[in-house]
C-alpha cells in the first residue's frame, strides 16, 4: 500500500517517484511478538553475526516496511545500519527455524498495511502522538551526568510515534506518578531522546551485564559515553 498523499512529486524527465522525507516518514507500527532479530556484523567481527530482538515493524508512508530496533542514541530501520565500525545489517533472523531473510514477513506487512488502512488519519500537528506501542524487549536507555562520574539506566515502557514520523523511547519521571502500574500513555512518561544527559539505548542482555558490573561491558559504555 502506497500513500499517494505522499508521493506525488516525480521526476520531470522520467515521470517516476522522488522519495521525499514525507514519503519516508512512518504512519504506522506494530510490534514484534515472535521473537524475530535482526543480524549484523562489523569491521571486528570476522565472519561472525551478531543479533539483536526486533522492536517492531514499522511502515512508512510510500508503502515501505522495515524492522526497527534501538541502535545507539535512536531507533533505527534494520536496513538502514550500515556502518563498517559500529554495524551493518545482514539480515532478520527467525532463531526458532534458524532462517535468515531479507524482507519483512508477509503477514507483518498485510496487518501494517490493513492497520493503517482502517486508522487512515491525518494529522497537521507533527507532535501529535498517532500510536504508542509497549518496549517487548527490555530495553534501556543510558543516562551519564555532566561530570561523567554517573551512570544511570533506565528501563523504557513503550514507543510513542508522532505526526512527524519520529519515534522516541519513553521513560517514567518517578515524581508524577498517581497510578501503578504505569503503562503506555500514562501522563508520567517522557521521551529519552530530549533529556539532556541521555546517551544511548541498550537491550535488556547488555544492561544486565552493566548492572551486574561486567567489566567488558563496564569499559565498552565507559568508551561509549566519553566520546566526544
């Protein structure tokens, strides 16, 4: 499905779609509940792949679905992590069939497409929350202070998905909580990616090593958050 709202700026010469950042921006999500992953590898890793859990699929406005998931400061489309040193994508991985593939799955992409068919909405406010989904894979957002002594991690509730197309983790301010448990929506939740001291996301395996004070993940963050 292709929202034609959006992509209906072409080339004068061929007559074929320019992809602008409205037809890329994404209208819809919905969350990985199989278990799926995503493999990368990087300039260090050899021939080996290292993976990590699908937070969801999400689908753009010209009609496109990719996978996302929490890759340093944001949330990123698989597809889109190229870089030699931090990751390059190279694949989804369905560990219970042990298969890799390079499309989306099918069903993912006809309950998209039927979701955002009947929830057509659009709205003119780029802050507008359109759909918040709940974090299904233990994710943490790293917090260090402006002295660089401190680390704090915090466990992120859900993804909230704006007008705009911006996706933002979102956090619980502990002094406004009224009501437990706090869950998607809730009044006390705030956005990671706007609190200044914010620094990076990590899944549940890898802050759980940090918590622990696993030395290799210890010196891995510490390298991380002091860079300039």
């Amino acid at each position: 499905m292709t929202d034609h709202r959006y992509s209906n700026v072409v080339d004068l010469f061929t007559g074929e779609p320019i992809e602008t950042s409205a037809s890329r921006r994404f209208i819809r999500l919905s969350p990985e509940l199989d278990g799926l992953e995503m493999l990368y590898s990087n300039s260090s890793s050899g021939t080996d792949l290292y993976s990590l859990k699908v937070l969801c699929w999400g689908l753009r406005a010209n009609g496109e679905v990719v996978g996302l998931v929490p890759w340093l400061n944001s949330i990123v489309p698989c597809p889109e992590i190229k870089d030699p040193l931090d990751g390059r994508f190279e694949g989804y991985y369905d560990p219970g069939i042990e298969e890799i593939f390079q499309e989306p799955p099918i069903h993912k992409i006809v309950e998209l497409e039927t979701a955002a068919e009947y929830f057509e909405y659009e709205s003119s406010k780029a802050d507008e929350v359109l759909q918040e989904i709940p974090d299904t894979i233990g994710t943490h957002a790293v917090f260090m202070d402006e002295g660089r002594e401190n680390l704090t991690l915090t466990e992120v509730v859900s993804w909230r998905l704006h007008a705009s197309g911006e996706i933002h983790g979102m956090l619980i301010d502990h002094d406004h909580v009224e009501t437990t448990p706090v869950l998607p929506g809730d009044l006390c939740l705030y956005p990671a990616q706007e609190a200044r001291e914010f620094r990076y996301f990590f899944q549940h395996h890898i802050a759980n090593k940090i918590k622990s004070e696993d030395p290799e993940a210890l010196a891995a963050i510490a390298a991380l958050v002091t860079a300039p």
